[in-house]
C-alpha cells in the first residue's frame, strides 16, 4: 500500500514541480475545502476533507509557511481558527485546476486498465475499514493465533561472559606515571 502511494504521490508531486508550483499533495483536500467555502475553521475542513483535525492543523500550518493560507482567530470563539487563501494560494488556483483535471485523466486511464478500478476499491476497503477497523481485524487475527508456549530463543547473538566493567584492559598503562 505504501509502495502504491509512493508511486501515485511521487508522480503527482513532480507535476507540480514541472509547473512551478510550490506545492505538495498534502494539500490538496485542505485546498479543495478552502475552494467550496472560504474562510473555513479547521474543524470544518477536517469535516469536508475526511481527514482529522491534527492532520488539517499539521497541514496548514505548512501551508501558512509556504504562503498559501493564513491564519487568524475564529471571532466570538477564540479556540477555533478561520483559515483562507492569501493572494499566491488564489493565484496559483488555476494552475493547480489543470494539474488536479490531468491528474483525474491519468487516474481514469488506470482505473480502465484495472479488473476492478483502484477508486472502487479504495472506496471499499476505506467503508470497511470504517466499519471494522484494521486494529480490531489484527487484535481478532491476533487471538485465533496459537499462544507460544515459551519465548523463542535469539539466534546469532553471543551472550557476554563478564560484564564490560569488570573486564580487564587489552592494552597496557604506560610506565612512569
């Protein structure tokens, strides 16, 4: 999975730089939130995007270094943050419109050449993991598993005989002192 997104990630962070864009994927879903509703609270986007708040707080503060959004107090609640697009965030939107529509081509063209299109299945897997996370699946793995009986022993390492501070030094004092 991870080889996967790598190969997917890689590609799409490399269009970027051939646009000139200083720009990651990260960004993409705090991105797209930002677009449907400006200003935005973290929590709203973390809603929108379907990624957690941690996520979109990490996130954007990349963002905000990169010039791309800023941040100020929420008015009336001064625990939520409104974030918005700066002037080089809107700029860089219809650049950033043409890569995200190539993408979308590219990943049309690899689902048609899939048995099964990669967007439907991540689509699944993401609803049954929902519904099951993948911890309980490996906790509920883990207890149909036969209990080992003793420890495994550690093979190739050499137990030490003495303890390093009582050995004795290889090599000699030098004389006169």
């Amino acid at each position: 999975m991870r080889h996967l997104l790598e190969l997917l990630d890689g590609a799409v962070s490399d269009v970027y730089e051939k646009e000139g864009l200083a720009y990651r994927p990260r960004y993409t879903p705090v991105m797209r939130a930002l677009i449907a509703r400006e200003p935005s609270t973290v929590s709203h986007i973390a809603e929108a995007a379907g990624i957690t708040q941690p996520a979109v707080t990490q996130t954007v503060a990349l963002m905000v270094k990169e010039g791309l959004v800023s941040v100020r107090p929420e008015p009336g609640d001064k625990r939520q943050r409104r974030v918005q697009l700066t002037d080089a965030g809107r700029e860089m939107l219809p650049r950033l419109q043409a890569c995200w529509n190539a993408t979308a081509g590219a990943a049309a063209e690899l689902d048609a050449e899939l048995p099964t299109p990669l967007s439907l299945t991540l689509e699944k897997a993401i609803a049954a993991l929902e519904t099951r996370p993948f911890g309980v699946r490996i906790a509920e793995a883990r207890a149909r598993l036969p209990v080992p009986a003793a420890p495994m022993p550690t093979v190739g390492k050499k137990t030490p005989t003495k303890p390093e501070a009582t050995r004795r030094r290889s090599t000699p004092k030098p004389k006169g002192r």
